[in-house]
C-alpha cells in the first residue's frame, strides 16, 4: 500500500479508477518504458481534465506540450508537491526517451508537507519499476483527490478520451 493511500484512511479515495487503469495497463511483467509512458499519458489525461474544467482558452492550451501544460496549471490549479512529482515523471520519460531507455534517477517523492520523501526500495532487479510505479501512482492519487476534488471534476476515467475512440 502506497504512502498516499494511507494518508486517506476513513476517506474515500477518488483516484481508485485512474490508478487501476494504470496497472491494468502496466500489467506485473511490464518494461519500465511502458511503466513511465502509460503512466504519462494518464497523468496528461488528469492535466487535461483540469484545463479543460479550468482554463478559458482550453483549446489553444490543450495543443501545447506536456511541460507547457503543467506550467500553465501550476501555482494556480495544482499544489507544489504534485507539480514536483509530475517534473520527475516528465524529467524521467524525457530522458529514457532521448537515452534509448537507460533512466537516471534518485528515487524521491514529494510529499503534501513539502518534503521530499526517499524511498526504501528493497534490492530487487525490478527496483526502477517499483519507483515509477510508486511515483504515478502518488501522482494520480494526489490529481484525483487533490485537484479534482478541490475543482469539482469527476475522477472516474473517460474511456473514450484516454483510449481516442469515438463516443456512440
């Protein structure tokens, strides 16, 4: 159990559909490359709902870049501690992307105090992949009952938008 999922005992917590999304999707034997880019397009996904809910000129921004994005919607729509974690996740698919899948990393989460938690992962091969995983999984726990919370925004997923099919 993630940090942040203990944080909410006796709430509920809204970010339990976008998270089994995200591991549905990652499924146990995934490389750490899918970990980290389905991880970023359902953190985009979460971005979009904000601005779409929050942002007047929504179109133009929806065009922009990822990082373009995040930095419109931050100090106004997201708290410091998600905005950093997200800067990780972003830093981490922009290096694996550019490095041909090597990732550098110090393995640290933000946390609602502002503090800057470091993680005990134990000595597995699949130590990159614990990380990340807990990382997005903070992230999406902290969009859905941070942010979308806060803004009135439904936290259960839109299959359509995320999978880019047509409504019927």
């Amino acid at each position: 159990m993630s940090w942040s999922t203990k944080k909410m005992e006796g709430q509920e917590d809204k970010s339990k559909d976008i998270r089994t999304v995200f591991l549905i999707l990652t499924g146990r034997s995934a490389h750490i490359l899918t970990v980290i880019i389905t991880g970023h397009l359902l953190v985009e996904y979460c971005l979009d709902q904000i601005i779409i809910a929050k942002v007047k000129d929504k179109k133009t921004i929806l065009e922009k870049k990822f990082s373009e994005k995040l930095e419109t919607l931050y100090p106004t729509w997201l708290p410091l501690h998600i905005y950093k974690n997200i800067k990780l996740l972003n830093n981490a698919r922009n290096y694996a992307a550019h490095n041909l899948g090597v990732i550098d990393y110090k393995p640290i989460i933000y946390t609602p105090t502002r503090k800057e938690k470091t993680l005990i992962i134990p000595k597995r091969k699949n130590k990159e992949k614990i990380y990340f995983k807990e990382l997005i999984n903070s992230i999406l726990f902290d969009l859905a009952n941070y942010s979308f919370d806060s803004l009135c925004i439904s936290s259960e997923p839109d299959w359509n938008i995320i999978f880019k099919t047509k409504k019927v």
